[in-house]
C-alpha cells in the first residue's frame, strides 16, 4: 500500500497584485495528477518566475508486519484475516492464502485490483457462496456437517431425556442441554414454536363464570345479596334516583364472626401450579393423575368396567398366569399376593377370583395370598441410647460462716 503526500509552502510577500496567480497555480495543482514515485527535488512553477511558492512531491510507502505462518488448517481463515489487516493488499492475501495450503487458485498478476477486492469481499461474506477458488464447501455447507444428530447429542450429555429436536441448532448445544438439565431450571414455553398466535385455539370455548369458594358460600353472603337486590328491583325510580343522592349505609346484615371465621378458620388454599410448572393450551382439559395411585380403582372407573361389590378386576386372571406387574414390585394386589376381601370366593365363576398362584407343594408364588403369615415383627433400628442425666447442676456448697 503506498500513499503519496504533497507539501505545498508558500513564501512571504504576497501582495494584493499576485493573489489571481496564487489561485491559477492552485487550479493547476489540483488538476495535476498524483504520481506515485520516489522523492523528487523540488521544482518551481512556470509561473511569474519568483520564489513565491514550491511544491514537493513525496511517495511514502508503508511496511507491513510480517504476518506469522499458521500450520494448522483449521486456522486458515484467520491467516486471511491478518492478511487483510496487514496493509499488504490483495497480492499479498492471494499470497498469504496460497502459503496456508487453500484450495484456491492464485489470480493472475495481471489481472485488475478491483476484481480481486472483489473476490477477497466474496470470500468473507456470510457463507452462501463458494470459496474463492470455488473448489471447496461453503461456510453454510460446513456448519450443515459440523452438526450434531439427536442420536449423538443425547450420547454426548448426561440426561438424554431434555434433549429437543430442535437443540441441534443451537450455537453450543451441550451447554444448552446442561442448562435445561439443570436443577430448578424453568422452561421456555412451548408456543415458541408454534406458528400460530397464543391461545388461538380457545377462541370457541366459552368462559365459565367465577365461582366463589366453598368457605365464602358457607357465610350466607350470596342469599343476602340476592335479597338486597330484589328489592331494590322492586322498587320506583323515585326511591332509586333517592338512593343515589342520598344511599343508606348497613343493608348487608352480616355475622361478622361467621365472616372472620371463614377467612382465618376454614380458608382453603387454592390450586397453584409447581415452580416451573409452564402453562400451555389445554392444561386444564388434561386429566389430573396426581390423587391417583397404582393398584387402588376409584369409584368411576370400576363403574366403566361394570364391577359390582366384591368383584375382582378382569386382568387378575392374566396376572395370576404370568406373575405381578414387574415394574411395582412393591404392590399388593388382592388374590395374586395379597389375601382376597371377605365375602368374596375363589374360582372362575362371574365374580369368582379365580385360582391362588400356587408351585406343586401348594406354597404361594407371589406373596401371602391366604393371609396366613404372621405379620412381622418390627425391629427396633434405633441403637441403645444412653439415658442417664447430663448437665446436671452440681450441688452448692454450703460454706460455714466463721463470725469474727
């Protein structure tokens, strides 16, 4: 890169006579082209012939540093970097870059410097368009094969579970992952993705009014309000437009203890949602399974089997051929290794309990299917505990009083 200065001094003594030539060999100097060349001496203008003004022309050519060589190829491209930056030029880039070993062909050294600031700017966009050489991938193609599948991000991190679809995107997937990991971390809504507006698709569904609490019913407000406004309703207009300019205070006759006690006493606490526990469209439609437990049948749901009082479920026959549910251990179930309810009969009749799992000496398989075990007694796991005192407060002295 060379850049050429031009010093222009002017003498002393200009008077009023030589200003018009002052401005006429400015005019000429600033048509004149700039020649880049080596120090020249200087040269008086063809003007008047006096020593009014000399003009030098100076070319000052700047070194750049040396830029170091970097062997690894995965630096390649920040080889071009300090290249643009080291003032050598497009010549010395194309230069750089063929001594970093890239795949792209060296320009002629004929050809302009336009097109090769051109190819360099191209070289440095986003990504969308080849190398210089037009041989080798593109940023974006490169990233595409640097990604990681689900498969291999869920190998990669400690809970595969967290793992999204869409984690393989991110510009550090495993610290994305971590931090969803992460004990008490909240989640990003899942419409975030949807490309459709929040909500929309509880525009149909009619809102149900706001009911009160059961703790506030029981107070007896709502009769009374209803009363209260029956007869307002009931009344003129002359006696309602009476009541604006001048209302009557104490209409609501209240058992305040009864309202106090509602509040302070038999106050309910409402359904709240867990830390992190997001809401999403149709959280409320979805079936609450938390007061559900395995093994116990609600009311309704024996009710949908058809079971009668006594009536054992219909997979108990399966279970009694191929053993319990292998994944509760724990779980007590009746007429597989828990004693049947009384009243009830074994066999395979409707309402039958079928056959107790037995091996070929009679023993059960499961569990105490007949109830016969003792129950076991419970071992006291505390060790012994000394239970003597301590910190007792020694006793006092008494001291003899020696009179004087």
């Amino acid at each position: 890169m060379t850049a050429t200065g031009v010093v222009a001094t002017h003498g002393d003594g200009l008077n009023g006579n030589a200003t018009a030539a002052v401005r006429k060999r400015t005019r000429r100097r600033k048509k004149r082209p700039q020649v880049n060349a080596t120090p020249q001496p200087a040269s008086t203008d063809d003007g008047d012939g006096d020593d009014d003004a000399d003009t030098l022309s100076i070319s000052v050519e700047y070194v750049p540093a040396v830029v170091p060589e970097l062997a690894d190829p995965a630096f390649r491209d920040f080889q071009r970097v300090f290249a643009r930056f080291g003032g050598g030029g497009a010549d010395d880039a194309k230069e750089t870059d063929a001594a970093a070993g890239d795949a792209a062909d060296a320009a002629d050294a004929d050809g302009a410097e336009d097109e090769a600031d051109a190819d360099a700017d191209e070289a440095d966009g986003d990504g969308d368009s080849d190398d210089e050489g037009g041989k080798g991938m593109s940023n974006k193609a490169k990233r595409l094969a640097a990604r990681l599948t689900v498969a291999q991000l869920k190998q990669l991190v400690k809970k595969p579970e967290v793992v999204d679809w869409v984690d393989c995107t991110a510009a550090d997937p495993k610290l994305l992952v971590h931090l969803k990991s992460y004990r008490n971390t909240v989640p990003v809504p899942i419409h975030w993705q949807q490309k459709r507006k929040y909500l929309q698709g509880k525009r149909g569904i009619e809102k149900p009014p706001f009911d009160l609490p059961d703790f506030i019913k029981q107070t007896g407000i709502m009769e009374i309000r209803s009363a209260v406004k029956e007869k307002e309703d009931a009344s003129r207009l002359k006696s309602k437009a009476r009541e604006r300019i001048q209302p009557k205070m104490g209409k609501l006759d209240l058992d305040y203890q009864k309202l106090h006690d509602a509040f302070f006493r038999w106050q309910t606490k409402p359904q709240l949602s867990r830390h992190g526990d997001m809401y999403f469209e149709g959280k409320e439609f979805e079936t609450k399974l938390k007061m559900n437990k395995p093994g116990q049948l609600s009311d309704d749901l024996k009710a949908a089997l058809g079971m009668p009082a006594l009536t054992p479920p219909p997979w108990l026959i399966n279970m009694q051929r191929y053993g319990p549910p292998p994944s509760y251990p724990g779980l007590k179930i009746p007429g597989l290794n828990a004693p049947i309810p009384e009243g009830s009969h074994w066999g395979f009749h409707p309402g039958g309990w079928g056959k107790p799992p037995v091996d070929e000496y009679g023993r059960p398989l499961y569990g105490d299917v007949f109830g016969v075990a003792a129950p076991e007694a419970s071992k006291e796991i505390m060790a012994d505990v000394e239970r003597t005192p301590w910190g007792e407060l020694e006793p006092e002295e008494e001291e003899e009083y020696d009179g004087y």
